[in-house]
C-alpha cells in the first residue's frame, strides 16, 4: 500500500472518518475505520493539564475551507450515546 495514495474520508450516512486508499481510476478501498483513534488524540488535550475543561483547535484544508473543533469535558448525567 502505498501512503501517497491514502486520504481519509467520512462516511456521510455514520458520521465515521474512514482511511481509505484512493488509486486513479479505480474505486475507493476503505482501509480502515478511525473515529475513535482520532476522538482519542483530539481528546488527549484534556487530560494533559489538570483543569482544563474546553479545548478548540481550528483546522484549515488544501482546498482553503476551515473548521473549528471544540472538545469539552461532560458531567455523566449530560451525555446520550450515540447509536453509530
């Protein structure tokens, strides 16, 4: 597999971010599901310093577009799980 080929995707129907091989002309080969890896690192700035509750990190695409993650930590009674 060659790295220059892999991108990473979402799945539109499951919200899931997906690491998928991508050769010219030929159809996309989803390689391997990595929501939770990526929620996992995104999340690791909460627990890095003792205190910090809200984290923010903005990130920019090739194609100029930009988004804005936010991560807070939750009290148990506010979380619902999410079926996907």
């Amino acid at each position: 597999m060659n790295p220059n080929k892999l991108s990473v995707r979402m799945d539109t129907e499951t919200g899931d971010l997906w690491l998928t091989e991508e050769k010219y002309r030929q159809p996309i080969k989803r390689v391997a599901n990595i929501t939770q890896h990526v929620y996992l690192a995104l999340c690791a700035d909460l627990v890095m310093e003792s205190g910090t509750k809200r984290v923010e990190r903005d990130v920019k695409f090739a194609d100029g577009s930009a988004i804005r993650i936010t991560l807070e930590e939750l009290e148990s009674a506010d979380v619902t799980v999410n079926p996907s």
